[in-house]
C-alpha cells in the first residue's frame, strides 16, 4: 500500500544551521520587537528581490491590513477598493475589517487575475485603491492595472502572497505597484513558519509601517494611532533568514516536479495544465489544472478519488470569496461568472520541492485514472 501523497510540504533548512542562528538569543534574551536576526532577514530580503523598502511582520494578513491603516485608506471618505473574488478569503476580510468597501471585479478567464477592462468599468470617485492577487505563481497585467490607477490616482496594492521569488523580465513581484504583500506561511514556497512581509515604494511609509504594527507606539510614553500588533519575533526571521539562503534551490526542486507535470499531463484532451505567462518566473507555489468537458471525470470526481487513493489536493480557491457565508447576504456571485467557472473546475495538486518523481507519476495516473 503506497504513503500519503500530501499536498504541500513545508522547506525546512538543516536543523544545526537553525540551531545555530538561534543560539545567540540565549545570550541576548532579545527574541522580537526588531531583533538582529529580524534586520538580517529585511536586508536579505531587500537584496534578494532588489526592492527599495520592506517591513516584516507576523503574518501576511496582518501585512495586508497594516499597509492599509499605514496608508490611510478611507480616510478621506474614499471606501472603496477594486479587488477579485477568486482569492483566499484573507484579502476580502482585511479590506472589510480595515472600514473599506470591497468592489469584485471578475478574473481573466487565463490567468485568473483581475481583468483589467472590468476594472476599468468599476472604477468611480469613491475607489480608494486597487488591490489584486497574483494568482498561483502566475502575476497580473501589472502596466495596464497601473496605467488604470494612474489615471485615477490611485494605488496599487498587491496581494502577492502566491509570489515570492517570482519575477517578470527578471523584476521581482514585490517592485510592481505602490506596496506587495507576501505571505512566509509555512505552505508558501517561501516561508517563516508564520510571517509576512510589505514591500513598498514610498519611503514616507516607513513611520507608520513601524508604528502601526507595534500598537501605534511613537515613543517610550506616546501612542498616535489605534493599532493592533503584528510583529514577527526573531524566531520566525530565523527561519526566514535560512530559507532565504535556500529559495532557489526550492524553487529549481518545484520547477523539476512542475516539468514533470507538464510532460505528463499538457495535451490531455479537457485537461488544461495552467503554466506560467510569457516571461514571468514562476515559483510554482501552486500546480493548478482545470478540467474541461471531454475529459471524462468532473473535477470534484477526480478530488475524490484522488483523495481515495491517499493522494491529497486542493479545490484552491473553491468557493469564491463573495458566495460565503459572511458575504453572500451582500455580494451576488453570479456577477463574477469567470471566477465562479474557474473554481468549479480547478484542482490544485500536490506540489512541494521534495516532491519524488515517481509520486508525481503517480499523481498523474491517479488523475488520469479517474476517467470513466
Ligand atoms: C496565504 C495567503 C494570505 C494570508 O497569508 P497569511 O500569512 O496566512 O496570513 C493572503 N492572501 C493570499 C492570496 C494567500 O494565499
């Protein structure tokens, strides 16, 4: 009887080089609030993606919702942002739980980012900012997304969670728009067990990232803003400064199992293998496939029996965000007919560095098994 096939693996470094890189906080007893290890990870960070500014924090929501805080969205009475209903709910709720106004704009029936015709259409007075989710591994329009926010004199935030080590023309994800946020969840392709990272333009946000994430603390006995805490502790960079060390080596792994992928599965007839845009490098966070009529199973036909054949894998993203519980009453789904399609009939599979070959091959005839 053949293992488990999971879905995702998390890199872990070797252990004595973790070991290691910990040991001086036994001596210091500095174990967050802006450690030494935490400055070593946002100067890697920096060097690695050639980006002008970073700030960590202790997971990618929180990043998204500080960097909207920071920013000041709505403040000026502006409530609405531009933003896709194919993503992790996490985007929705920090647009909602920051007083703004999520606006769902429909996907590209090809990459599944936002359509930037649609967005064009949505865009009014009351748009605040833009903020799109670089889907799989995979980037959005970026120059006509900013061309739009230009004219209208907004920014662009991403949501580049999916992303990190991606580049398009060699420009890594966390340089496009006016901020990107990144997940170093421990089922991302980077990660710091729990962590997150904005990566922004403008200096001037330096301040407010820095206090915003901190409980709005200004000085030893002043506060300027109501905020919450969302720093990462010294463990956590740890973990993020070693796998730094490691990413491209992760992600030539995951190029290897993508391939692999690809010679067996492209060509199958109602089977599409989703693959990354011209020059985009994609980090292969994800291993996405869609199925057609023709192929001979539904998609949640072969999630079932992949999962019979303990071979685990994701409907990612199933459903779509505006069709839960917490936003149907508002948001009526069939707006966002591509979005819905796509997540009827996608199948993400397992995918992870790690990954053997022959389990990949096995993978493959588990799906193609799954034909009447
Ligand atoms: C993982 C993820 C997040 C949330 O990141 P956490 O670090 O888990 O808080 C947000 N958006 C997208 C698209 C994600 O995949």
């Amino acid at each position: 009887m053949p293992g488990t096939i999971n879905t995702v693996q998390s890199a872990m470094p070797p252990f004595e080089e973790y070991v290691e890189l910990i040991r001086p906080l036994w001596e210091t007893h500095w174990l967050t609030n802006m450690g030494t290890i935490h400055e070593q990870f946002r100067a890697g960070l920096l060097g690695y993606t050639k980006a002008d500014n970073v700030a960590l924090f202790c997971n990618g929501h929180h990043a998204l919702e500080v960097c909207f805080e920071a920013m000041g969205l709505g403040t000026d009475g502006r409530k609405k942002v531009i933003t896709t209903p194919f993503t992790f709910v996490s985007t929705t709720n920090a647009i909602v739980r920051s007083g703004l106004e999520p606006v769902f704009v429909d996907v590209k029936p090809d990459d599944y980012t936002l359509d930037p015709a649609k967005v064009e259409e949505a865009m009014d007075e009351d748009v605040c900012a833009i903020v799109p989710v670089h889907v799989y591994g995979n980037l959005c329009d970026d120059d006509a997304l900013e061309a739009i926010a230009k004219k209208w004199d907004v920014p662009v935030l991403y949501d580049a969670a999916h992303t990190f080590g991606v580049t398009k023309d060699g420009v890594s994800s966390a340089c496009f728009g006016a901020a990107a946020m990144y997940s170093f969840h421990a089922t991302k392709t980077f990660h710091s067990v729990e962590g997150g990272a904005v990566f922004y333009r403008d200096e001037a946000l330096a301040t407010n990232l820095r206090q915003m994430k901190n409980f709005g603390i200004s000085s030893k006995t002043e506060v300027d803003s109501i905020s919450g805490n969302a720093k990462m502790s010294e463990f956590h960079a740890a973990m993020g400064l070693l796998n730094l060390k490691y990413i491209e080596d992760e992600i030539a792994k995951r190029e290897r199992v993508a391939q692999r992928y690809y010679e067996r599965l492209d060509g199958v007839p109602g089977l599409k293998v989703t693959k990354p845009n011209p020059g985009i490098r994609s980090n292969h966070c994800y291993l996405p496939v869609l199925f057609q009529g023709g192929f001979g199973a539904t998609r949640d036909e072969v999630w079932q029996s992949l999962w019979a054949q303990d071979v685990h894998c994701s409907r990612y993203f199933y459903p779509t965000v505006p069709e839960y519980k917490c936003y149907r009453e508002k948001y009526d789904a069939s707006r966002y007919p591509v979005a819905i399609d796509i997540s009827r009939r996608v199948l993400t599979l397992p995918m992870y560095g790690a990954l053997p070959l022959e389990d990949v091959d096995r993978v493959c005839d588990a799906v193609l098994g799954a034909r009447r």
